[in-house]
C-alpha cells in the first residue's frame, strides 16, 4: 500500500512539472506574439509630420527637401595630418590635427579632393597663427576650427568658384 501512494504521489509531480513547463511556453509565445505586434504592427497611415509634407507645407518639410536637393554629406579626409608649433605662455607647443571636411555633393568632393595642397595650406596658415594657451581650452578648438572652416571657404570661393567645404572636422588633435 505504501508504494501504490508512491507511485501516485511521483506520477503527480510528473503532471505539475508538464504543467508548469506548459504555462512557461504559453507565456513566453503570448509574450512574443504581443512584442512582434507591438514593433511590427504600425498602423499605414501617415503621420502629421508625414501629412504635412506631402502637402508641401510648413517650414519643417521644406527644410529635408532643401538638403535633399544639395546633396548627401561626404567626407574627405586630409591625406596627411597638419604639424605645427604655436607659442604659448609657458613654452611652445607642439600640434598634431587629422582633418576631415564635410562637403555635399560628388562635385564638391571632387572639387576638395582637386584642390588638397591648397586647402592644407590653408590649414596649417590659420592653425599656426592660434595660441596654445587657447587650443588647450574647448573653447578655443571650436573657435579654431570655425576660423579653419572660414579660411578654406574664402580659399575655395575664389578657385572654385563657390563655398565647397560645409565643415571641418578634427578627428585627432594631440599637443605636446
């Protein structure tokens, strides 16, 4: 008698554990199901800003289209990185700047890439007249680097016949 209360006690903790494993899987495919709608699912209409836009009004989606019709951003890098020494209140420093200018258009990049010796020239005249006592400030490399952006466009303008680099960008700047 004792091993027939055996036997029904283990076969029904066999049953609560098919159970168990039963709900986990419902749960687990219900949870799936309501993340795979809730990502997937989105509803075809268009929204406001979608609406708008395809009205043709409003000053947001004048703006993409304006960008859209320039070009996309590409990026030319600088072959070589600019060198150079700038005085600073202690003693003169030395500074390393990778370059890369953001530019819009295939035309304009090839127009960049046509006039490189010009542009680092450019370059390394604008960074070598800046102070070490500023670059070493946040400040001071944005206002570098606005200065840089200003010289290569008034340098290109004249060449190129019209403002070609959008941006410049330091990728590496080390002063030692």
């Amino acid at each position: 008698m004792a091993e027939e209360e055996l036997q029904i006690e283990e076969t029904g903790g066999k049953k609560s554990k098919l159970m168990l494993i039963i709900i986990i899987a419902v749960v687990l495919i219900g949870g799936g199901g309501a993340a795979y709608f809730f990502l997937f699912a989105g509803g075809d209409e268009p929204t406001a800003a979608e609406q708008l836009a395809a009205e043709g009004g409003g000053q947001a989606a004048a703006m993409p289209e304006a960008n859209a019709s320039v070009g996309t951003a590409l990026y030319v890098a600088m072959p070589r990185p600019i060198v150079f020494n700038v005085p600073g209140s202690g003693r003169d420093r030395l500074v390393q700047i990778k370059v890369q200018l953001m530019v819009r258009g295939t035309d304009n990049e090839e127009k960049a890439k046509t006039h490189i010796p010009l542009i680092e020239g450019t370059l390394l005249q604008t960074f070598s007249a800046s102070n070490a006592d500023d670059l070493v400030t946040e400040p001071g490399k944005i206002e570098l680097r606005d200065n840089a952006l200003e010289a290569v466009q008034n340098a290109l303008k004249d060449i190129a016949g019209g403002e070609v680099v959008e941006r410049v960008l330091f990728t590496d700047f080390v002063m030692q």
